[in-house]
C-alpha cells in the first residue's frame, strides 16, 4: 500500500516520442513513396535497403583488384620463415644494402686517398677536407659524443677538444695518435701512459692543504696567500716535474696545465685537494681496431679543426 502511493500517477509520465509524433510520422510515410525497409529496428530507428552507389561500388572492386594484385607482386603473405616474396623480386632490405653499397663505392677513393696521405695534404686539398670534415663529424657523433659530449666541450672528466689546453698535444700528428691507441687503456701497447701519485699517502694533510692553496694560486683563483706560498716548496718538490716548475704542464706525460683556469676534473679546492689526495685516472679507448683508418683519420681531420688544432 504504501509503494503504491510514492509512485507518480500515470499521466505524469512523459510521453515516448513515438506516440508523440504518431500522427506526423503516419502523414510522412504516405507523402514520400519510401524505399524497402531490410527490417532492422534499434530504438526505433529503422534501415532503408537503399543500393550502394555504383561509383562507390566500383571503387571497392577496383581497390580489392588492386590489393591482390599488390600482394602478387611485392612480398606481403606472412609464412612460417619468411613472407611470399613477390613476383617483382623486391626487397627494402636489399634496396638500402644496394644505397649503402653505392655509396660505399663512391667515397672509396677518396677514403683510399685520405688513409695514404699525410695528414696536413689533406687540409690543403679543399674539396677532401671538406669529404674528411662532414666524414669525421659522423664517426664524432657516433663514437665519441657519449664522453666528449655533442659540441666536443667536454664534461666532468672528459676534457673540451674545442680549446687549445691540450692534455697530449694538438697537432694533427698528436691527436691522431691520441685516437688511435688511447690514454691509459689496456688493450692498446701503444696508449699514451703516465699516472700522478695519490699524494695522500706522501704528504700529511696540512701539506695537501698547503700545495692545493697554491694550484688555486698558479690558475689566479682566490687563496690564502701564506698557505700559498709554504705550498710553493711542496710543489717544487713534488708536482714541478710533471706539471712544471711555472705550471704550464707537459705534454708528453699528459700534465694539464695548471695556470689557465681550464680544469678536467675542476677547481673548486675541495676538487683539487681530492684530485692531490686520490690522483686521477682518465682512460680513453683506442679506436685504431674499431675503426677504418680513414675514419680514424677523418675524425682527427674533424677534431683539429674544430678550434684548438695546432
Ligand atoms: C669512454 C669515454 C671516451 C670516449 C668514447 C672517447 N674519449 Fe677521448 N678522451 C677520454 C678521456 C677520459 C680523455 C682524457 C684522458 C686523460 O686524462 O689524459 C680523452 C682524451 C681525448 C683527446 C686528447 C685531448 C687532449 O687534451 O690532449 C682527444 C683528442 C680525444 N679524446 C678524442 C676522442 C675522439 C675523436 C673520440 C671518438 C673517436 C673519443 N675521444 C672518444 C674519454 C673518451
Ligand atoms: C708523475 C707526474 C705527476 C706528478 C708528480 C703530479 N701530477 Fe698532477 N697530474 C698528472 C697527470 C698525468 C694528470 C692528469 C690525470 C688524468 O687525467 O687522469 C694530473 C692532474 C692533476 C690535476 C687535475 C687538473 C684538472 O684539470 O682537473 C691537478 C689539480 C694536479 N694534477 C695537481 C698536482 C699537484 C698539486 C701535484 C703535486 C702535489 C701533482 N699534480 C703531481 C701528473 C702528475
């Protein structure tokens, strides 16, 4: 009972719009002769059995013609091995090997040209330095932007090969030497070789203070001036061999230099006094077994040129 009186009276109830327009719809279908219905209804909404234009169908019968015919001609049916290869013979695959081939084959010479020339012939001959160039900058990006960076400025570690600080020397011959056989690797007899002692196990912490007070001193950054100069001694005593009595650093064991305020691992004095502390040890691959060596030249064409070659 009590249901029955929470429910809306019956003609409160909207009415369905099919009843609504019952009267419109029954003038409708006797003015416009209609085509046959196919018989499907959904809410209410019925289908005309119009044909298909015959444009429309024709295009449909062209395209699955075309499709077949594609699939005969170019590889398309998936096998268990390999797909149906296509009457043409064609092949993406081989279309690109057969680029990469043509290509190959007509920069062949002039790789031939570079790896038998000297080095400073080729930046004499515009049009093969030009080829070395553009061929150096790819082996760049593919082998050497991942330490050096992408702009060659180094980082953290990695010296910059933008400037003219060179760690082992900046002529044609010393950096493709440097890129043949490496710094510091084990697989190449030839690598460039030298390592600064860790000086925590020689001096005593003040002197480690005293010497690093006196690197900020040689590079012009600020320092306490008398720690400075008791550094002096310990530095003639023990880092002027390698990095020089002036500190302008020695290429042929790869001493950075001291004064210029260029830094590989850096020169705040916490940096300097680990680097004093713990040495370092930058090791760069060679690259005289992984690359051709027209590559291996092209790629000291492209470094040289880049702002700092001597
Ligand atoms: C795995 C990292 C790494 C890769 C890859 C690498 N280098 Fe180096 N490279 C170094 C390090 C580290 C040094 C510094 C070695 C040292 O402390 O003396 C260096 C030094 C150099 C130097 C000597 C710079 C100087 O001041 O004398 C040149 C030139 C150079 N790299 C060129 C290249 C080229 C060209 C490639 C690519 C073919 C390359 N490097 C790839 C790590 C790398
Ligand atoms: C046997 C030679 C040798 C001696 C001695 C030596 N060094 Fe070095 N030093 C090097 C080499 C080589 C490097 C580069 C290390 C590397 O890249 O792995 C270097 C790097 C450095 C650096 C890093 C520079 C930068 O750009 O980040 C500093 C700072 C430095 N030395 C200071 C000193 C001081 C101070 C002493 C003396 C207490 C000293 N060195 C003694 C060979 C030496």
């Amino acid at each position: 009972m009590a249901d029955d009186e929470n429910k809306p009276a019956p003609e409160d109830k909207v009415q369905p719009p099919e009843r609504q327009y019952a009267e419109n719809r029954a003038e409708l279908r006797q003015k416009q002769a209609e085509p046959p219905k196919t018989g499907h209804v959904w809410d209410g909404i019925e289908e005309y059995d119009n044909p298909m234009p015959r444009w429309w169908l024709w295009t449909f019968y062209i395209t699955i013609i075309w499709a077949l015919l594609y699939t005969i001609a170019y590889p398309a049916w998936p096998l268990v091995r390999q797909a149906t290869p296509g009457l043409l013979g064609y092949s993406s695959r081989a279309d690109v090997a057969q680029d990469i081939d043509s290509v190959r084959a007509r920069n062949a010479p002039l790789d031939t040209r570079i790896a038998s020339m000297e080095l400073d012939e080729v930046v004499h001959d515009p049009e093969l330095f030009r080829y070395a160039v553009a061929g150096g900058a790819a082996v760049y990006r593919t082998f050497c932007s991942q330490c050096h960076g992408s702009g060659a400025q180094g980082a953290v570690a990695f010296p910059s090969l933008l400037n003219d600080d060179w760690l082992w020397g900046g002529t044609l011959d010393d950096i493709y030497w440097t890129i043949a056989h490496g710094v510091r690797n084990e697989n190449d007899p030839d690598a460039r070789w030298s390592q600064m002692p860790a000086f925590g196990e020689i001096l005593d912490r003040s002197e480690i203070d005293s010497v690093a007070q006196y690197v900020l001193a040689l590079a012009g950054r600020q320092h306490d001036a008398a720690m400075a100069r008791s550094g002096e001694e310990l530095y003639l005593d023990n880092c002027a061999a390698c990095h020089g009595d002036d500190g302008l650093g020695d290429r042929f064991q790869g001493a950075p230099n001291l004064t210029n305020d260029i830094w590989q691992y850096g020169g705040s004095l916490a940096t300097i006094t680990e680097t004093i502390t713990y040495s370092r040890f930058g090791v760069m691959p060679s690259w005289a077994d992984r690359l051709t060596e027209a590559q291996v030249r092209k790629v000291t064409l492209y470094v040289h040129q880049l702002g700092g070659g001597e």
